[in-house]
C-alpha cells in the first residue's frame, strides 16, 4: 500500500476513491518517563522516552488507518495530515490523529 502526504500519485491514476480514513491513538505518559523528561527540561537535550512514545504513537496511528483503508478495498491513501494533541488534566496524554483518503490506483 502506498502511503502519501500529496493529494496525487505520480504514474498511478486514481480510479477509485474509497473514502476517509483514520486512525487515532491516545498513548499516557507514565511517572518514570514524566520524571526523565522533566530532568532534560532541567539540564537541556532531547527527551528520548518521550520522542520513543511519540514515535510509537505515530506508527500506531498510521497502521490503524493503512487497515482501514485496506477494508474499505483501497490500495493507497492520499493527503495524510498528521495531528498531534496533548490532552489530560496534568497534560500527561498524547494524542496522534492520522487522516488521509481511501484511493484505488492502477
């Protein structure tokens, strides 16, 4: 399956469109990655527990919607928007939301 931000696929006319679909993941952040990250903040650098959650979330939401597409017959997904959200009352939930059209191409 062909995953792509662009609303076209160069060479591979769309005969088909199938749709919108999506795939959402909300991911917590635990105490121990909360505690790490709040220590890079301190001491400056790159949170990885936090960039590795974000990456897990990402991917997740991205496969959710490669499968959805794939039940609704496409072959591809076109114009994927990714959205990112933080949520929760301490701001301790990430949410990933992943969206693009449903497309049979030839």
């Amino acid at each position: 399956m062909i995953l792509t931000t662009t609303p076209t696929i160069e060479g591979h006319p769309i005969t088909e469109y199938r749709g919108v679909v999506t795939g959402e993941v909300i991911a917590g952040i635990d105490f121990v990655k909360d505690i790490a990250a709040g220590l890079t903040n301190f001491f400056g650098g790159r949170s990885g527990s936090y960039e590795e959650e974000l990456i897990r979330a990402r991917d997740s939401a991205i496969f959710e919607m490669q499968n959805r597409a794939q039940a609704a017959g496409a072959n591809a997904v076109v114009g994927i928007d990714i959205d990112y959200e933080v949520l929760g009352s301490g701001n301790n939930m990430l949410m990933v939301a992943v969206s693009g059209t449903a497309v049979v191409i030839s």
